[in-house]
C-alpha cells in the first residue's frame, strides 16, 4: 500500500505549523510530496505537471491559518482542485427525437467492454428504456455468448451474426428499429490504439451506426499509458463520456484524472463490482479522496449497509456507548466485517488513519486467532473477562493454540477500550450544532480523536477537511 | 447528511478493526522471527523446482515454436517466424528514443537531463521509488565525475535497467516424470488468461506435447466456450464444468482426467478476480490446495498482467503470489503503447520473474522474456 498525501505531508507539517506564512521553499517540499502522491495513483505525468502547477499558485504565499493544520489546508486545496479536474460538465444522456438513440462502446482488450454493455443495458432499462444489445465482437472466441448470457440476464435481447462486424453493426440497427427498441448499445472488439486496421474498423462501424454516444471503457487499473489511448479513441471516433470499470479494486484510479484531462470529456460511469448492477453514474469527489489514498468513506459505508445487519450492528454501536459491549459482540460483528474484504483493504478506506496502524500487516490470518481465542472462551468469560484467571488463561491458551500471553493481551486491550467507549458515550450531549443534537448522540469527532490516539499517537483522525473549512472533519461527519 | 445509525455503525467498525488491528499489530514484533525461518524453508523448495528440467524452448531459442497451420483468431495473418520485442513494442513511437535524443542535444548533463530521463521511466511506467533508486546512484556518479556526457548517463541507466532483471531462469517447468504437469493461470479481470492458455496449448501441441485444457472461469459468462474454442483448433483436451459451479473441482477433474489417458500437461484456467476481495482469493487458494491433491504435479503457477496496469500491478502480483505461490509473470499486451515498466519492480521487489511476453494475437506471439531484449527495445 502506498502512502497517503495526508501521511506525506505529516512529516513536513510539523515544521511549517509554527509559520505564519509558506516561503517558496516550503512550497516546493509540499508540492514534491503530492506529485509523488499522484504518480503512485498512476496519473500521467504530464496531466501531474498541470495539477502541481494549479496548486503551486494557490499555494504560494498561502497564510498558514492558526485554527486549520496546515496539512489540511493543503489537502483541502489539493482536494478541491481534483474534483474541479474530474467533474465540470456531467454527462446527461438526451435521447435521439428520433429513436433509437445509438450507444457504441469502444476500448482496449480487456478493459471490461462487454460487462459494462450488458450494465449500461440494464442502467438504461431502470430508466424505463426498451435497449438492445448488439455483439459486434467477432474477434474474440465466445465474446458474443459471453454477452447473449448477460442479455438473458437482465431480459435484454441481443442481436449479433457472424462475419462482418460493420454488417452485424448495421444489421442489428435496423433489427432495432424493426423490433422499435429505443436504445441500442453496440459492443465492439478490443483493439490497440495503435493498430491502423482496427481503428479503422471500429470507425467504420461507427460511420455506419451514427452513435448518439460513444463511450470509451477504461480499466481502472490503467497507468501512464492511459493518455496515449484516450487520445488515440478520441481523434478516432470522438468520444462523448468514459466508463471507469473495475473501480471496486484497489487501485487509485489516477486513470480517471488522464483521461478527463486529456480527452475534455466526462467520466460518466463507473462500474463497481462484478455484479451486472454494480454499475453508477460518477462521483468526482468520491475519486479525488481516492486517488489522494484519503480513504472512500462513502464506499465503505456502502459496502457496510450490505453486509452488516442494521438493526444488531446499531444496537451493538449502541451496546457499545454504554460499556456494556462484551466479546460476545465483538466476535459477531467480527464475523460481519470479515464479509466487507480484508481488514487492510478497509483500513485503507477510512480517511486518515493513523499511518502505523496502515503500515501494520493486518492480515486475516491473526484476526482468526483472536476468533480463536473468543471462541475458547466459555460465555461466561465473554461476558465478563475480568474473571478469567490463571486457571482459565492456561486453558484457553490451550483451546485456541495460543500463549497466555496473547490471552493477557487480548483482554486487556479490549477492557482499554470498554473503558474509553464509556468515556466516549459520556460525551454523548449536544455539541452546539444549534441543538440539532440528540441526547444519546456522541460527538464523533472527539471520539475519533481519542481512537487515534490511542493506537497512532498521531493525533486524531484528520480526514478531508469540510467544504466550510472546518478543520478535520471527514466529509461523513457533518 | 447521513443517519445517525450509519455513523454508529461506521464508529463500530472503526472499532472493529483497530481492535483487532492493535492486537494484531503487538503481535506482530513477537512472530517476525518465526517469519524468517519460514522464508528460509520456502527458498530451498525454489531451488529444487529450478532443478526439473525444462521442455520449454532452450533458452537459445527466443520464441516459442510456431504451429504450423494453425493460424489463430482474425488477428494479422502471416507472421514472420521470429517474433521479438524490440520489433512488435517498436511499432509505437519508441517514447525512450525521442526522448534521449533531446538529452543527447543537450551535450551536457543538467538539471534538465534528469528530469527528462526521469519522466521518460515514469511514462514506462516503472514507478516513482523504482525511478528514484536507478537515478539517484547516476547523479552521485555524475557529481563525482564518472558520468560526464548525456550518453554516459543514458548507458548507465540502461545498464541498471537490466541489472534489476536478473532472474535466470525464466523456463516453465514441464517435467516427463511427474506427469500430468499442471500450470494454473490467475490474475484480475480482463488481461488475457484465457487467451494465453490457448497460445501456450497451441505452443505446447505443435512440439508434440499433448495437452488439456481445464476450464475452472465458471463465473464469467461463455467463458469457458472461449477455451473450448481455442482447445478445438489446438486439438487439446478439454474438461470443464457447470456454469457458477466450483472451479476448484474443475480443475481437479482436469488433473485426473489427464492422469488417467497419460496427458502430459493441464493448463488450468481460472476466474479473473480483483487481489482484493478476499473471498475470491480464499477460492484461488482452494484451486491451489485441491490441485495439490490430484494426481499430477502443479510446477507453474502464472500471474497474467497487462502491460497497461500502472501501479496497482504490484499489489496484484503480492496478492497472487500470497495466494497461490505464483512461479512467474506473463505480461501481456506489449505489442500496444503500454511500455510494461510494473515488471520492474514486480520483480525487484518481490522476486518474481517475468517468463513470458504476449506481443499480438497470434498463437506465436507469445515468447519467452529476455530482459536484455526488453531493455534494449526500450532504450533503441
């Protein structure tokens, strides 16, 4: 995992906090840390130049606010000036007064054309659209099966017939118009931007079909060849919006800043997850957190709502306020976030942890031995670990394969941290929000702060500062 | 803007993980050492897979052996015997070249020849640390007076391009005693497994192997129909099974299948999964286990990587290789504009070798990796 621009700047913040103004110089240092944090997201060179430079000017000369940490700031501009570079105009699907109104997806081999076909096909019939799919990949074995089944899938016909991909192309139009389907999304062949032959092709069909968008499919593990091949789609075929596919990997997405910089034209959709309707329409500061390595609060909470049980994870929340969460709980809702993907993984989705808590292995196999450990434990004990003695750490040592030092460990960890939910719940009283507040509400901020303290010592849980300015607060927060 | 249960249940899992995550992290310190003996163990299991005799092209021959008649896919017909780097790479404008050639026109080293040469590896891909660790020692050098003119600097670097590549052995393991043979194929969605399954069984068969082709991508849709196409105009075996079905009991039945009619290798197919959800690596790891269990001997497991992945091609080959113990890399996709550069430090950091190298659509287009070559392609 690569470091965050946060976990970056910490190092060089701690000098600039006691000036009241950055000299070229600190600048410099500051600018140097984000360039390498956009290459590490693999944004093009060339398009990170740009960036640095936008940012450079805003930053030069910046006062160093008292109440704001500096590192923040700079986020927060670096942030801002992401978001502007991925959003601008978004894409919004007019259709043909004349239907059908002609979707054409082109792109390299590989970077997910005909999964996101068959998911633009299913997004445009949520839209109350009749769509067609036609299967113009006559070049790799199988291609137009392997759409056929994502047609019967979601019930959306597919046309396609050996031979010529330009016939099939003009074929299935007029099948579409007979059939009087009003969208019709013609899947083509990979191809490199560099062969001449292909690239003729995929005009030709493009000539014959006359698409009312052209959407080009980018894979979002993609490096710095990204640009190359935006370009060369674009001045072929002129390109009305990107597909962002492969987003639920863990890749920064650096691509997505290439490509909207380069080609002008929107990212209009990203697809999420190998399911056919893990398919969304774009959000530019979802991936600006992302490409900064901040964390993607919203993904994580999305990804929570669907495998956490609502009602029993509130009420542990909740149990766990009050001091009155036991291991018991733990280990059921240790099983729940075990569904969400590696721990690692999830820890590089919550914005500004500490960065010895990210660099620490966490890998699944040791949280099976506190499982484990739980697991040996009579419910008794899960209860109430203040009375496991001696006698009951050697036999639960025993039962989990482990040393009564890890039990001792364990135990005591988790009474640490029984005793600051107390604390924290303690703060549970309105916290001038215009008592918008509720009793029983913490305040999360302090919460997170003392969290991070106690584990990284770094001092809380910065977190992308609010549009508003206010210092720390992730988005989510608000 | 969000519930307050939402927020709850974010602070629950906060809670979760950084407790499990504290413990795990007091632990760590105590099992390092424990660690390292392990590693120990596992390099000596890797010097005795190198010592099983290859079947696979010698390493006089670049390429792999044509088939015949055998002209695969719509792809570009008639290819000439020889397939290599430095020609199919070298369709793109060599980004390396143009850019020495407006350092050469410096003729002398400044700040500006560093610059210059640093962007060019970082178009290429090879990552800002990797980029940083090869330039550093040439500007020491420079500063000392070894490297005095543009030329210098750009053989040096070349020199320490492919001083990092610099595995030996990069033959697949094909070992007459213990057949079936078996190689897995794993990777991320959408980079040519499938694909280069069918070129290495057309390789395989025109050099009198007879092979089987197992079909464990259950998941993605007609998956397994692509295989059957490329095992049909090969003339390998092929098994696969039911749609969503387990591909783990896939593969075994390819091992035992081939076992019983005396076929001397299973290419083994699989699902592309991100390295990142776990349940589909615990099931790349099941494939693994169970294929050690059937009766055939599984001595290659190959990370496919596109040579367009940036940086996220290093996580991918960590994860694959904690999974299933892969023995070596197939870039693919050379023959684009992609330059590939991830193989660096996919195999300088985690000591995994690149064996082959996809350069077109043909069955012959995928050869046997020479870093020199590689280099030299990206430098000429």
């Amino acid at each position: 995992m690569f470091d965050s621009l946060g976990d970056r700047l910490q190092g060089i913040v701690k000098r600039l906090k006691g000036k009241g103004r950055l000299t070229e110089a600190d600048v410099d240092e500051v600018m140097s840390e984000i360039r390498t944090a956009l290459l590490e997201a693999d944004v093009n060179i060339g398009v990170v130049r740009d960036v640095v430079a936008r940012i450079r000017e805003q930053a030069v000369g910046a006062t160093v606010s008292e109440a704001l940490d500096p590192s923040q700031q700079i986020i927060k501009i670096v942030n801002a000036e992401l978001v502007a570079m991925l959003g601008g105009e978004t894409l919004k699907i007019t259709y043909a007064s004349q239907p059908p109104t002609v979707v054409l997806m082109a792109g390299l081999q590989g970077s997910g054309k005909t999964t996101s076909a068959a998911k633009l096909a299913r997004w445009f019939k949520s839209q109350g659209r009749q769509p067609i799919l036609i299967g113009a990949d006559l070049q790799r074995p199988a291609a137009v099966e392997q759409l056929r089944t994502l047609g019967n899938q979601i019930s959306v016909p597919v046309f396609s017939e050996p031979g010529d991909p330009v016939a099939t192309a003009r074929r299935g139009l007029e099948e579409a118009k007979r059939l009087g389907k009003d969208v019709v999304i013609v899947d083509t062949a990979g191809r490199l931007a560099i062969d001449e032959e292909m690239m003729r092709q995929v005009a030709d069909i493009s000539t014959t079909v006359k698409p009312n968008y052209t959407f080009l499919v980018v894979d979002a593990m993609t490096g710095q060849d990204a640009v190359s091949v935006a370009d060369a789609f674009h001045q072929r075929l002129s390109i009305d919006g990107v597909i962002l596919s492969k987003l639920d990997g863990d890749a920064r997405g650096g691509a997505a800043l290439s490509v909207k910089t380069v080609i002008g034209r929107p990212i209009a959709f990203a697809a999420t997850g190998e399911k056919i309707d893990a398919f969304e329409q774009f959000h530019p500061d979802r991936m600006a957190g992302r490409i900064l390595g901040m964390g993607d609060m919203l993904t994580l909470i999305e990804q929570a709502e669907k495998v956490f049980e609502q009602d029993k994870a509130e009420e542990a929340a909740q149990r766990m306020l009050e001091g009155q969460f036991t291991l018991e709980d733990f280990l059921e809702q240790l099983q729940q976030l075990k569904k969400m993907g590696p721990l690692s993984g999830i820890m590089g989705m919550l914005p500004g942890m500490p960065k010895e808590m990210k660099n620490a292995q966490i890998g699944d196999d040791q949280v099976k031995v506190t499982e484990a450990i739980i697991r040996s434990m009579t419910l008794e004990e899960r209860r109430d670990p203040s009375i496991i003695n001696g006698s009951r750490r050697s036999r639960i040592a025993k039962g989990s394969g482990t040393e009564v030092a890890d039990i001792n460990r364990l135990v005591k960890q988790f009474t640490e941290m029984q005793k600051m939910m107390k604390k924290m719940g303690g703060l549970a009283k309105p916290q001038g929000r215009g008592g918008k507040g509720k009793p029983g509400k913490i305040n999360k901020r302090q919460a997170m702060q003392q969290l991070g303290d106690m584990f990284g010592g770094q001092g809380g849980i910065p977190g992308l500062p609010g549009a508003d300015g206010s210092p720390g607060l992730p988005p989510f927060f608000k | 803007m969000f519930e307050s249960s939402t927020t709850n249940i974010v602070l629950l899992i906060v809670i979760l993980v950084l407790l499990s995550g504290g413990i795990v992290f007091l632990r760590n310190r105590r099992t390092k050492s424990a660690a390292a003996g392990s590693a120990g163990a596992a390099a000596t299991t890797e010097s005795a897979m190198g010592a099983t005799g290859s079947a696979w092209a010698g390493p006089d021959s670049e390429t792999l052996e044509p088939a015949k008649s055998d002209e695969l896919g719509a792809g570009p017909t008639a290819e000439p015997d020889e397939v290599t780097v430095k020609e199919r790479a070298g369709r793109t404008r060599s980004l390396f070249a143009s850019a020495f050639q407006s350092i050469r026109g410096r003729g002398s080293i400044d700040a500006g020849t560093w610059e210059e040469l640093e962007e060019t590896l970082l178009r290429a891909d090879i990552g800002i640390g990797l980029t940083t660790r090869l330039l550093d020692p040439l500007r020491a050098a420079a500063k000392a007076g070894t490297i005095r003119t543009p030329d210098d600097a750009i053989n040096a670097l070349r020199e320490a391009m492919t001083a990092q590549l610099t595995t030996t052995d990069r033959s697949l393991h094909l070992d007459a005693d213990k057949k079936p043979n078996v190689w897995l194929f794993v990777g991320v969605n959408g980079v040519g497994k499938t694909t280069t399954i069918g070129k290495i069984g057309t390789a395989q068969t025109a050099l009198g192997t007879t092979v089987l082709m197992a079909a464990g991508d259950t998941f993605r849709a007609a998956a397994a129909e692509q295989l059957l196409v490329w095992a049909e105009r090969c003339g390998a075996a092929y098994v696969r099974g039911a749609e969503g079905g387990d591909p783990a009991s896939v593969i075994f039945d390819g091992i035992q299948s081939a076992s019983a009619k005396g076929i001397d290798l299973v290419l083994g197919d699989t699902a592309g999964r991100l390295q990142n959800k776990s349940n589909l690596m615990e099931e790349l790891k099941k494939v693994r286990r169970v294929a050690d269990k059937a009766e055939g001997t599984v001595n290659e497991v190959l990370l496919v990587i596109d040579a367009t992945t940036g940086q996220n091609g290093l996580s991918q080959a960590r994860e694959f290789a904690a999974a299933t113990d892969v023995t070596g890399v197939v870039l693919t996709k050379l023959d684009g504009s992609a330059k590939g550069g991830i193989v660096f430090a996919i195999e300088t950091d985690l000591g995994i070798p690149v064996k082959l190298v996809g350069l077109g659509e043909g069955a012959h287009d995928l050869v046997v990796f020479d870093p020199a070559e590689y280099v030299s392609a990206l430098f000429e």
